[in-house]
C-alpha cells in the first residue's frame, strides 16, 4: 500500500477500505494519458519559471522513461498503488529522486483525473467516429450496387410499400451519420482543459492554463475551478450517444436476425460470421447479431448508472465520481468491439434479392399505387380505397397477387381498369415513380449518394 497522503495519519489504511478506495485496477487504462498531462503541465510550470528548466528536463525525460516501459512491458503496473497517479508520480521519483517530487506543483488528482478522463474519452470519441466511418462507407456500398434491388417495406412488420435495398440501408446510413455528428459535438463541447483549477478553487501559483490547455490541443482552459473537476457532463453526453448508436445497432441487428430467418431468408450471413448447435446440425445462427442487440443493455445501464451517480453529489469533487470510469470504459469497449464485428458481417453478408423481390410482388406492397391509378383516372381516393381492398380480398382467395389478374377479372372489380394497370402497379413503376428527395425513386436515391459521397469524403 503506497499513498500520497500519509502524513496527516497515523494508522495504517485498513486493507479492506484501501481495496475499496483504489483504483489502479481501471484507472491504469488511461496511464498515456495520464503521462501525456504531465509532461504538458510540467513544460507550462517550466514556462512559468516555477520549475526550473533542468528540473523540467528531468522530469519530462523521466516520464517519457516511465511511457515506454510501460509500453515495452518491462514496467507493470500493480496495485501497490492507490491509482494511475499515484503510480506515476511514485515511480518518477524512484526514477530521478527529488525533482520528481516537483511534479504535482499547482496540481490537485481532482484536475487532474477530470484532464485524465477528457484526454481518454477525446481519444476514444475519434476511434468510434472513425469505426462508424468505416460502417457507413460499407452501408453506400450496398446503397450503390442496390438502387433497383426491390424488397417490401415494412410498417407493423406488415409488408406495406415497395422500396429498393438502397433505400433501406439509406435509413442506416442517416442514423450512422447522425451518430458521428453527435460525436463531435461531444468533443467540441467537452475541448476545454481542466487543468490548473487544483482540488476545487485553482491555485496560487502563477500557472498559465491556457499555454497548458493549447499544449494539449484543447480549445482553450474551462472557466470555473469548482465546475472543472465536478463535471462529468461529457461522460454522460457519451454514454447517451453510445446508447444510441446501439439502439440502431441493435435495431439494424434485428432486422438482419429477421431477415435471416428461414421465412424470410432475405438475407444469408457469411460462415465467418455465423454459429452452429452443438445438437442441431442443420443451424447456422445469427449469433453475432444477437449479440450486439443484447450488448446495447450494458451501455444503456452504463448511462443510467452515472446519471444516478451524479444526481446527488454536492459541489464539488466527490469519491463518488470515481464511479464514472469502469462503466465508461467498458461502454466504450463494447460499442467498438460491435461496430468493427457489425461491419464485417455487412460487408460479408450476401442480400438474396429474388426472394426479396417475390415478397414485394406477393404482400400486395402495390395496392396503394393501384388506388392511385383509379383515382388518376377520376375516382375519389376513399372510393378507390375500398375497390382495391375488395381487390385485395379476392387476390388472397385466389392466391394472386394484383398483377397475375387478368383484365377481365380486374374489370369485374372496377371496369376503370384498362391494360396499362399492369404497367402502373409494377414493382418498377412503384419505386421509379417516388422520386422526390428522400424516396425511393433510383433519381432521388443516385443524388442521395452522391451527398453522401461527398460528406464522406470531407469527414
Ligand atoms: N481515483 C480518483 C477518481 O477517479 C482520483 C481523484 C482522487 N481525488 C481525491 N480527492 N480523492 O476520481
């Protein structure tokens, strides 16, 4: 048990409560981190004439010593220590004596963690950002190859229209990129350095937290001490935009095990990404999706834990934060491990578009363009409505489907039928005929693309 603060005591920490009270077993997660805002803080100090220039020197070159051997392994980090801090700082001064002890001049582990966590998370908000890039660049792929892939659209999990496959994952691509931007915003918002605003009230040391805040890429400082290091308000904003990114993970997950049924069978996931019984020979198991739509309960109780966390606490740091890092980590983890697994079963996954197409043609996903036509040829729309349900009823008692009537039969039903009825009702004619932006129509969808092209290209 090494502690920073052994002087005001007496006694020993109980182990049970040092135990307790450490955090070396997670907050080691963000040691780079930890180093990186030092060396900024010591070169601010040095700036500032509080430290000397060799001190500086011996300082910087001593954590720099510290990074890499902890990166080449030859340096372990153990829980001898009470956190990452702790660690560091100890190790320093068992590496380069006195000046080490220099270190946390003006610096407080409250600003200090709240840097910590800030650098890790700006960090870990790029890498997702850039998996969800490689998501939506796989999702325009198949947007491309599929502007007449026809497929029904569901409301109710009821066929209702058709659309193409493009159209389809057009609606993912909109989520995905709406993620991403929710992302930024996170990172602009939360890109200001905490550090110098010590425990609660700054310093009394002439620091310069905007040289600090400008070495470590920051926006600028934040503006209030107590706020700084009592703020977690970018882990809660994370955590939300995680949670929704696998809400639509999940929901996309969903839609690929429905797909992948044997009554559906839409779609056929690649072996590398499926799974078998160990009693049911003939399974073949859409695991990995099933798996990214149970893994979204973990992030969601992940925010639903810090923002009960941190309803209560009082200004301004409380131990309670603490709590804020292995949720926050383990979210973090689980959204890229299921964004980077998501993407490689897309890309692999094979679209059966012949049986997507005969759905369309079988679900009565035309009917509406049927009524459609009766009232372009003068029929009031409820009117049509009714002669194409009874239209609908009769195909079902036949088993056809609208287009395999003949003309007698549809005249039966509605003598404003005539020939080009099947020209207006066909797959084609349905989707071509939805042009405005948005829709499915192969005009509207190619410009789509091409907007689409272009915010990937400068994002
Ligand atoms: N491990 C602590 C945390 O994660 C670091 C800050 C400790 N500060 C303190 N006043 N005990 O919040």
């Amino acid at each position: 048990m090494a502690q920073l603060w052994g002087g005001r005591f007496t006694k020993e920490t109980d182990k049970l409560v040092y135990n307790f009270n450490a955090s070396i077993s997670f907050d080691q997660k963000f040691y780079r981190q930890d180093i990186e805002g030092s060396m900024a803080h010591v070169r601010m100090l040095a700036k500032q004439e509080i430290l000397t220039e060799e001190e500086e020197n011996q300082i910087l070159s001593g954590l720099e010593g510290i990074l890499r051997d902890i990166e080449n392994g030859t340096l372990r980090i153990t829980d001898e220590y009470e956190d990452i801090h702790s660690f560091v700082e100890a190790n320093l001064i068992a590496r380069i004596g006195d000046a080490g002890k220099k270190l946390h001049t003006g610096r407080s582990r409250n600003d200090q963690v709240a840097l910590d966590m800030k650098l890790y998370i700006r960090h870990e908000v790029v890498e997702i950002n850039a998996l969800l890039k490689e998501l939506l660049e796989n999702i325009l792929a198949i947007m491309e190859d599929n502007t007449a892939t026809y497929m029904p659209g569901f409301t109710h999990l009821q066929k209702a229209q058709p659309i193409t496959l493009a159209h389809h994952m057009g609606a993912y691509f909109e989520m995905f990129k709406r993620d991403r931007q929710r992302l930024d915003d996170i990172y602009d918002r939360m890109n200001y350095c905490p550090l110098g605003s010590g425990a609660l009230a700054g310093t009394t040391y002439p620091l310069d937290r905007a040289y600090t805040a400008q070495l470590l890429d920051f926006n600028g400082p934040t503006l209030n001490s107590m706020d700084s290091v009592a703020d977690r308000d970018y882990v809660i904003e994370l955590l939300s935009a995680l949670s929704t990114i696998m809400m639509h993970l999940s929901r996309f997950s969903e839609e690929i095990i429905i797909w992948n049924s044997n009554e559906y069978h839409f779609v056929e996931i690649d072996d590398a990404y499926a799974t078998g019984s160990s009693i049911m020979p003939q399974k073949k198991n859409p695991d990995i999706a099933e798996l990214v739509r149970g893994k979204t309960g973990r992030v969601y109780g992940a925010l639903m834990s810090i923002l009960t966390t941190m309803k209560g606490i009082p200004l301004a740091y409380n131990k309670d934060m603490q709590e804020d890092k292995e949720l926050t980590f383990d979210a973090i983890d689980t959204v890229k491990g299921c964004v980077a697994l998501f993407t490689g079963m897309l890309k692999t996954l094979k679209f059966n578009k012949d049986v997507m197409k005969t759905s369309a043609m079988k679900g009565f996903t035309n009917a509406t363009d049927a009524a459609d036509y009766l009232v372009n040829h003068g029929v009031p729309f409820r009117d049509a409505h009714g002669i194409i349900g009874r239209l609908v009823l009769y195909c079902i008692e036949k088993d056809k489907a609208i287009d395999a009537l003949s003309l007698d039969e549809l005249k039966a039903i509605s003598p404003v039928f005539e020939q080009d009825i099947y020209e207006a009702v066909s797959l084609e004619t349905c989707v071509n005929k939805r042009m405005t932006i948005g829709a499915p129509g192969p005009d509207a969808m190619k410009e789509v693309i091409r907007i689409h092209k272009e915010y990937l290209s400068l994002s």
